[in-house]
C-alpha cells in the first residue's frame, strides 16, 4: 500500500486520521458531538465502557458539586459577604447574644476551592474528548482498541510518566496552587488589621493597595521604595561579596605553594556545617550593645563606648553584609574549588609559555571560565538573597526601626521580613500579599531576562 508525509507523520491512504479539539466537533459525527456534552459516550461507543463511564462519573460529581454549592461558592466572590456578625438583645432571657455573620475570609477561600475543581474539570473534560476521539481513529482504522485493563496495565509501561506524575500535580494543585491564587486575590481586597472577619468584613478594592503601595504620597509609600532600594543593595552586595571572596579563597587553598589543602578547605566548611540560624543569633548576641566585642573593646580602650552594631542605621546594614559574607563564603570556595581542578593545565602552561602574569592568566582564563560556569548559579543565588529571610531576620530582626517608616519596618529590612511583619505583627493580609506578587514579579522577570542572555544559555555547546 503506498503512503505519503505529511508534516513528519506518515499517512496512509484510506486511513483515519485523529482530528483535533475544533475538529473533532465540526468534522465529527452525532457521537462526537454529544460527546462534548455526555463525557465519555465515544468511549463507550467504540468498546472502552469502563473508562467512557469513569468520564461520566467524574461529570456528574462536578455538576453535582456545582449545584449544591459550587455556584453558590463563585457567587460569594462578588461581594465576600454583605452581613457582620453582632450582638442581639434576647428579650426573653435578657442577655445578648451573638449572631453569625458571613466570613469574608472563608467565601474567599471556598470560592478558590470551587475555581480550582472547575480548572480540574475542564482539563477532565479535555482529556476524554481526546481519549474518545483516539478511540474513533483506533476503532475505524481497524486497529485494536484498548481496554481498560491495558489501560491501567500501560501506567506501569509506556504510560508510566502519567503515574509518577499523578500525584505530584494533585499535590501541587492542593497545596501550591490554591495557596497563591488565594494569596493573588487577597492583594485586591482590604483584609487589613481594621477589617477582620466575621466582625468586619472586607471586601474588593482592585488595584488601590498597589496604588497606595508605589504611587501614593503618604507613609506606605515612602516606607516601600527605601526598604525596596536596600533589598537590591543587599542583594548584589551579598551575592557578589561571596562570589568573588570565594572564588579569590578557592584559588589560594588550591594554588601549588599551599600545604594541608584539606585542613583549609575543612576548616572553612564548619562555618556552613553548623545550621545558619545559631550562628546568626549567636552572632547578634555578641555584636549587642554588651556584648562580647563591645565589652572587649572597652576594657582594651580601643572605644570609650558601645559601638552601635546593630543599633545604627549604616552599622547594622554593613554588620549583615560582612556576617553573611563569613556565612556564604564557604559555599563559593566548594563550588569554585570543584571548577578550578576542571580547567584544563594546558591552558595556563601555554599562557606561561606566552609571558603571561598571573593577573593576565586569570582575567583571561581563570574568570571567563569560572563566570561561563557559574552564571545560573549566581543568577539564582542573587534572587536567594532578595529574598533572605533568615540573614536579616535572625542577625538584626530588621531593627533599627524607624518612626518614619510604616508600622514597624526597619533599616535593615528586606521586603520578605516586611512582608512577614505586616501579616505577624499587624494583621495587614492585602498589603502583605500585595508585597509578594512585586517581589514575584521583580525576581521573575529579572531570572528570565538574565538568564536567557547568559552565556551559558546562547553558547550550550560549552566553553571555548
């Protein structure tokens, strides 16, 4: 029989060809028509009872769902609720007793709940259109339909990714997805410390705390853009301290005229083996006011008082980039160290041969080398760092703090500790939320920017 290509796939003459989602309903018989409707009837038709039947079973749960509260769930999201809970005398007993009111916060979340079955429906819904069109092209091909045994069989073989990725995906959609969207929303309501359900609701204000947050001219504002510049500052500096300090004590540990490379290498490593938030807050006990450096620098006379460590606003600042430097430098010196013993010798012997310094060899080989190899890791190391809590929180918990800043916010504050305290310390939910989709929206569009122009990308044939 004689066949021809088309677009890569082989045809043959005579022989059915599957359609596509559009297709499979304007092409497509009284059977794959309804089937859009009736979920799974063109399984059935064509010999996969059981699996057409399973399509209906999970239709008529949905509807079912959607009728006794589903519908009633995404209507709720129109107003998060209209009546408070409050007192009410019962004149019979002569005491007052308490009414309960709608939960704005509850008809978000169940609201969600009913967008995200909705979203599983669909892609259900998806699914067996194509699993019963597949059948079609099966069946009238002559070819051999599977049924459902083979089906389940198949997980276990060539179908074997759908298995392990099943649970991963309910999983993520359970406890990743649900979570962010209910976050997402909750930046464009009011859920502050002033309107906590079900005393007092909250409701949609659109975009107006993005509004408050970066365009505004009152404390907010002026409490975000400061604390956004030392992010970015902290960022680079910590990211960039660690990098090259590591890169400069890799090469010196692993240079020829050193002895005992192991004992180096394993002496800086236990600064990263004990767990980063003991030697943070052991740190912060000893830079304090009396603590051991100040108590020592007194009585030696080197100061005639406490140095402000963590109490000033340019002192605190400095003390975290220098104590996360002495933190993260072991990480880069491993790293580096690993890649140092990869760059082929014949490079640095015909450099020498060449009558080049040292300098030279490492800004031409060294360097070009190590930044074509790190670049992914740098990249998202600096994302890490925006986003470090642990640094900031533990070491100087933020302070000092401001009265020109919005509710507790401090100089050494980060946007994820502010974020933290607007939510722990002030109830604050919607600008707390508002604050995490910047910094997803700031650290996203910085990794995909930079990323895809590193070198590491453009030239993945590697390194010359």
């Amino acid at each position: 029989m004689a066949s021809k290509k088309n677009e890569g796939k082989v045809i043959v003459p005579g022989t059915p060809e599957e359609r596509n989602f559009v297709t499979t309903f304007t092409k497509g018989g009284a059977t794959s028509k309804l089937s859009y409707v009736i979920l799974g009837l063109e399984n059935m038709v064509n010999g996969q009872v059981i699996k057409g039947l399973l399509f209906l079973w999970a239709e008529i749960v949905y509807w079912f769902f959607m009728f006794r509260s589903g519908f009633s769930m995404l209507a709720g999201l129109k107003t998060l609720g209209t009546h408070t809970q409050e007192m009410v005398l019962n004149e019979e007993l002569g005491i007052y007793e308490t009414v309960p009111g709608d939960n704005s916060m509850l008809i978000l979340l169940t609201g969600v709940v009913a967008i995200v079955v909705t979203i599983a429906f669909i892609a259900v819904w998806l699914f067996s259109i194509s699993s019963g069109e597949h059948a079609r092209a099966q069946k009238a091909a002559g070819r051999h339909v599977r049924s459902f045994t083979e089906d389940v069989k198949s997980l276990a073989n060539d179908n074997i990714h759908f298995s392990f990725l099943a649970i991963p995906v309910l999983g993520l959609s359970v406890f990743t997805v649900m979570p962010l969207f209910y976050m997402i929303l909750m930046a464009f309501t009011n859920y502050d410390s002033e309107h906590q359900p079900p005393g007092n609701l909250f409701h949609w204000v659109e975009l107006e705390n993005f509004k408050t947050l970066l365009a505004s001219s009152d404390r907010l504002s002026a409490t975000f853009w400061p604390i956004l510049g030392w992010t970015l500052i902290w960022g680079v500096c910590a990211t960039f301290t660690c990098y090259f300090g590591g890169m400069v004590l890799a090469m010196v540990i692993n240079s020829k005229g050193i002895k005992g490379k192991k004992f180096w290498r394993t002496l800086f490593v236990i600064t990263y083996a004990v767990p980063a938030f003991i030697s943070l807050r052991f740190v912060a006990t000893m830079l304090g006011e009396r603590g051991i450096f100040n108590v020592l620098l007194e009585q030696w006379g080197f100061t005639a008082s406490p140095l402000p460590f963590l109490t000033n606003a340019t002192w605190a600042r400095v003390t975290v980039i220098v104590v996360n430097f002495w933190i993260g430098v072991p990480v880069t010196m491993l790293m580096v160290s690993g890649i140092l013993m990869n760059i082929p010798a014949e490079l640095y012997e015909s450099a020498k041969l060449d009558g080049a310094t040292p300098f030279v060899m490492f800004r031409k080989i060294t360097f070009p080398y190590m930044w074509f190899v790190t670049t992914p890791y740098l990249i998202s190391n600096l994302i890490g760092n925006f986003n470090n809590f642990n640094a900031i929180y533990f070491l100087t918990g933020g302070a000092p703090n401001s009265l020109d800043y919005f509710k507790g916010a401090g100089k050494t504050d980060l946007l994820v500790t502010w974020l933290y305290k607007l939510t722990k310390d002030s109830n604050d939910y919607n600008l707390a939320a508002t604050i995490g989709i910047i910094i997803f929206i700031l650290s996203a569009t910085f990794t995909l920017v930079t990323f895809s122009r590193s070198g590491s990308v453009q030239n993945e044939e590697g390194f010359q």
